[in-house]
C-alpha cells in the first residue's frame, strides 16, 4: 500500500466514524424528543381531567402571526362574556400585546412569555390552572404562540384544538402542515372579505383539511365584519 492509500483508508475510517457518531446523536435527539411529548401527553391528560371535573369548557387556538386568532377571540368574548366566566390563557415569545386587547373585551386573561420556546407546552398551562380556583370558570381559551410548527409536537389537554389560517395565507398553506390539521377539531379559514380581491382558492383548502383529518370541521370567517362567528360558536358548543 502506497503513502496515498494508507492516508485514504485512514480518511475513510474518520469519515465512518463521524458518521456513525451522527447517527447515534440523531438517536438520542429523538428519543429525547419522544420522551419530552410523552411527558407533556401525561400533564395534559391531567389538564384535561382537571378542566372537566370543574365543567370548564376549554379550547386551545394555534396559527400564524396575523392570522387572526386574536381577534376572532374577541369576537367571541364579546358574544358570550355575559353568559360564561372566562379565563383566556395568551401565549407569546415576548409582550403582552395579545393579552391587553383581550383584557380591553372584560375577561380575566394571562400572558405567557416563552421566551425561546415555539409553542405552549402543557406544563405552561399546569403552572396557571394549578394557582386558579377552577370553580370560578365555565370556558378557558388558550392562544397559543403564532405559528403553524410548534404546537403540533405539544397537546395541551382542552376539549378542542382549533387552527386559525387565513386566505392571506395563500392556499397551500393548509397542505404545507398536515401535522396541525390531523390534530385539530375545526379548522377556521379567516379573512374571507378579502377573498374578492385576493381570488385565494378556498375549496383546495377546505378539500386539504378534510383529506388530512376527516373528522375536522371547517368553518369560513370574517374576524373583521363578524361574518361567521355564530356558527364558529355552535361548533364549540358555546352558543
Ligand atoms: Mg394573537
């Protein structure tokens, strides 16, 4: 073997190791992964158990940013807020703008800062409900932090999970998450006064959720006008 082969099979020894220690960090990454929902799978069942022992009614939201999960909030806070005592549970990576408007419509509402963190996970929630009187309350929100990613590696043991887009959006944007609308139990196509102007192919979209999830119910709003929000309600059993 010459000077060069024996420097060649030396490389491709270090280059097999290499890969074989990445294949074994993978392994614990998603091990650890695992173990982390499965932990938050059991605090959420303990939520859940928890919220219905009292006979709250609750309700996680997920979407992006400027989707409309805030406003659609207070459209419904403003239509039930005389009927149900509410807690609304704002998730944020940092301010307190969400929660403040939602304050301004009159509920009891909380903000979570996470920080570096995509998504509320269900200890987020556990270290709120556990501090709270829950006979106090008849329905809890909870918005989570704006983003189509994160919240589907995290349960947080309400009733229903309800994924807000919007037609601004565009329509693929309901075929680029599966993983959010197998989860969900009614998905909210927002911002439908502007469907005119934007020509947004809602059908494909509609068509996208109930491939993905034949249970889910899909309902077309207008946070804005108002247009909808009633029937949004029937399907959360709040009207
Ligand atoms: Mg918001």
């Amino acid at each position: 073997m010459t000077k060069e082969d024996k420097e060649l099979v030396s490389r491709i020894k270090e280059l097999e190791s290499i890969n074989l220690a990445r294949d074994e960090i993978r392994d614990v990454v998603v091990e650890t992964k695992k173990g982390i929902e499965k932990e938050n799978e059991k605090l959420a069942n303990k939520i859940h158990e928890n919220l219905l022992k009292n006979k709250i009614k609750s309700f996680d939201i997920v979407g992006a940013i400027g989707a409309g999960k805030t406003l659609i909030l207070e459209k419904i806070i403003e239509k039930i807020s005389s009927k149900y005592k509410i807690l609304v549970i704002c998730g944020d990576i940092t301010t307190r703008i969400d929660a403040k408007r939602i304050e301004e419509k009159g509920s009891e509402t909380i903000q979570i800062n996470t920080g570096r963190e995509c998504a509320l996970n269900a200890y987020h929630i556990y270290q709120i409900i556990k501090n709270k009187n829950l006979e106090d309350y008849d329905v809890i929100f909870i918005e989570n932090v704006g983003n189509l990613i994160c919240p589907s590696d995290f349960i947080l043991g309400t009733d229903m999970r309800i994924t807000v887009v919007s037609i601004t959006e565009g329509e693929w944007v309901i075929e680029k998450h599966p993983m959010l609308f197998k989860m969900s139990d009614i998905a909210v196509i927002n911002k439908i006064d502007l469907l005119e102007r934007l020509g947004t192919n809602i059908d494909k979209m509609i068509e996208d959720a109930r491939r993905f999830n034949p249970k889910i119910q899909v309902i077309l709003t207008s946070a804005k006008t108002g247009k909808n929000i009633d029937k949004l309600l029937k399907l959360m059993n709040l009207d």
